[in-house]
C-alpha cells in the first residue's frame, strides 16, 4: 500500500532542514506533499521543495487550484501522516485553539490521520507556559510531538528547541506511520453509538439540575472510533467541546431526550458506549414562570428518569453494550451490580472522588469488569488513550 506524507513547513530559522526531510522520505518511497506557510516562504524557496518532492508545493490557499479537487480536503484525505517540521508556537497554538485561517491549519483540521509536530523555537519560548499547556492539551486529543533537541540555538542561546536531526525525525514518523497503519481501521463498517456529557432538566425557566460531567471521555471514545474506520453517532448533552471529525452529533438536552435519541438509533448500532452521565431525577412539575423567592424553605418534589442503559439492556440482540459506573464509595461491588442488572458486555468503572479520575479532567483511571468476572486495572492515562483501550476491548468481542 502506497504511503502518503503531508509536510508542513512553518516560519522558522530551521525550515531549511525539512529540506532534508523530505529527500529522505523519497528516497524510502513515500509520496510527500509539501504545504509551506507565508512566513516558511521567507526561509526557503517552494521551488527547491517542489524539486524534492516531485509535487506541487501549496502556499497559498487562494491561488487557482492545479485540480478540481477541493485542495485542502484532497491533501487531508490523501495523507496517511502530517508532519509539521518546523512547528513554531504559532501553529501549535493555532491547532490547539481550532484556528484554520492558511492551508497548513486548514488540512490539519479536516484530516483523519496521524499528526506529528516537530517544535523549533527559542528556548524561552518553547517553555513558556501558554506554549506548554497548548502542547500538553494537543497531547490529550491525540497529536502526536517529536521532542525538541538540547544545545546552540541559531538566536545565540543555549536550551532545549533544536530541531532533531532530519533521521531522527524520519525514523519517528516512519515508526509511527508503521504502528498506524497496522493497528487502525479495525471498526470499517462497524455502527457505533455514543452518549456524552451531562443532561439537564429544568426546574424553570431559569434554573435547572445538571452535573459536573463536561463529555471529555465520550468525546474521546467517539473521536478515536471515527478514526478507527467506525460510523459514529455521539448523543451529547450540553457541553462546550467540539463535535470530533467525522462524527453525527446528536444534541439532546434532558433525560427523556436522551432516551428517545438512543431507543431511535440503538436498531441501527452494532456497538453502544454509554459514557453519558445522565441524571436520575427530574423535578415532577417544571414551572412555567420563574419561581419567586419567599420567607418559606422551596421543596422541589424529583421523580425517577428512565433507566435508559437498562432499557436498552432489555433490546440487546447482536449489539455490544458498554456502560460506565461513577462512584466514589463500593466501586467494584457497585459496578459488578450494574454489570448485572443491566446486561452489559463489560463495565468500566472509575472512583470519581481520586483526583485525575473523573469530570472535568483530560484523564481518567478504570477499572474493566466483565460477564465472567475477571477485573483489569488500568493505570492514569489520557482518556483518549483509555478511549482507544475501551475500543480494543470491544474489538475483541466482534
């Protein structure tokens, strides 16, 4: 199978050196596109990459196209790798804020594959927090960072933010580009459905009650089967995160809207993860105006939501069914209940009170039960690697 490379080439002293880097991916029979940003263009001639690559090098996401394809879309469909080298804090900071206002940005936004940065800044800048924290939330989502070298930077100081060695970065991208495309694609064809977030369910017009769940792990499992090959549904409640790549987002706001999406879409599902956190009572009357403060105590009479994991526990014929137990007292012995109780496939449960396990955080720590009771521990790790381990488990069942 024929490997495709996008390299970016961003505005830094080092983006002579991808020069390097892409005769050394001819030479191992890669195919390289080459998209250079304006300020690269001040560094390096498109010519000596064009002549490298053997393909029109894209600088200008307004120039007359050479094809009739929608060029950043092509690119991202046609990479099985993006590699930005150099990355300067100006990209980095551009992806991890959503920002595609260039090509480079762009096909970024719209690919499906691996994408691998390779930072070069002056020291003080690759330290610098905001640049830190942009690299550590990319991390989180699933970009992939060679790290910057030690020593004599061109600006005269001395410190972490060399570009590596064009082999070094070729053999990262090589290694990676490997382990992809060995390992992924395993969902093609496959239906999965996802709930995430929180629900709400009002109390007015004006107040409601919700959760602290912010959809971070449904996001995360619905993101990584999407790249997995998979046809992914994401039934969300309120939440801020953007809907992933390639995914039918369903917005739901309460329970009950919950429960109508996911009774709707559960025929058509070969796999449900059920990561929602979804609240287990609702007031009884929802008033219609906003009610007024007074000298008296208020009490707001709830009544049972719907069992929704469990009613789909019911209809299970051929779907494979995961579901999630948030605890903070009992874990195993709560989880191996509900494991039960709700005809679950496997359950994956996590101690909610232990920080970095739980809402609002880019990680999580689980605890995998399954039918015959065996118990896998996991340790911390990002929820979108704990994402692609739940997806591997679930694999296993097909």
């Amino acid at each position: 199978m024929k490997k495709n490379m996008v390299i970016g080439v961003t505005g830094g002293i080092a983006a002579y050196k991808a020069l390097d880097i892409v005769s050394g991916l001819r030479k191992k029979e890669i195919d390289v596109n080459v998209i250079m940003t304006q300020h690269a263009c001040e560094f390096v001639n498109p010519l000596s990459f064009q002549s490298l690559s053997n393909n029109y090098v894209t600088t200008d996401m307004f120039a007359e196209p050479k094809s009739w394809d929608v060029e950043h879309i092509s690119l991202a469909k046609k990479a099985s790798l993006i590699l930005v080298a150099p990355a300067t804090a100006n990209i980095i900071g551009k992806v991890a804020h959503g920002i595609a206002d260039d090509m480079l940005s762009t096909v970024i936004m719209a690919a499906r594959c691996p994408i691998v940065f390779a930072p070069a800044m002056n020291t003080y800048m690759y330290t610098n927090s905001i640049v830190q924290e942009n690299i550590h939330y990319l991390k989180s989502k699933g970009y992939h960072f060679i790290e910057p070298d030690s020593g004599w930077l061109a600006c005269g100081d001395i410190g972490k933010g060399k570009l590596p060695t064009p082999e070094t970065i070729i053999q990262a991208t090589l290694d990676l580009l490997e382990k992809t495309q060995a390992q992924k694609q395993d969902f093609q064809g496959k239906n999965v459905l996802v709930t995430a977030g929180p629900t709400v369910e009002e109390i007015d017009p004006m107040r409601y009650i919700t959760n602290h769940s912010s959809g971070k792990m449904g996001y995360a499992i619905a993101q990584e089967a999407a790249k997995r090959g998979a046809n992914v549904k994401l039934i969300s409640g309120p939440t801020h995160l953007p809907c992933p790549a390639h995914v039918e987002r369903i917005d739901i706001k309460s329970a009950l809207d919950m429960e109508e999406e996911a009774k709707k879409h559960f025929s058509w599902s070969d796999v449900v993860i059920k990561a929602a956190a979804v609240a287990d009572y609702r007031p009884a009357q929802r008033s219609q105006q906003k009610i007024k403060k007074s000298e008296d105590n208020l009490t707001i009479q709830l009544t049972r939501n719907p069992d929704i994991l469990q009613e789909l526990g019911k209809q299970k014929e051929h779907q494979i069914l995961v579901g999630f137990a948030a605890e903070t007292e009992e874990l195993l012995k709560n989880a191996k209940e509900k494991l039960q109780k709700k005809n679950l496939d496997f359950i994956i449960a996590n101690n909610i009170a232990k920080e970095g396990s739980g809402f609002q955080v880019d990680t999580n720590m689980a605890t995998f039960i399954y039918k015959d009771g065996t118990i896998n521990k996991h340790p911390m790790m990002s929820k979108t690697e704990l994402a692609n381990v739940i997806l591997d488990e679930v694999k296993n069942k097909f």
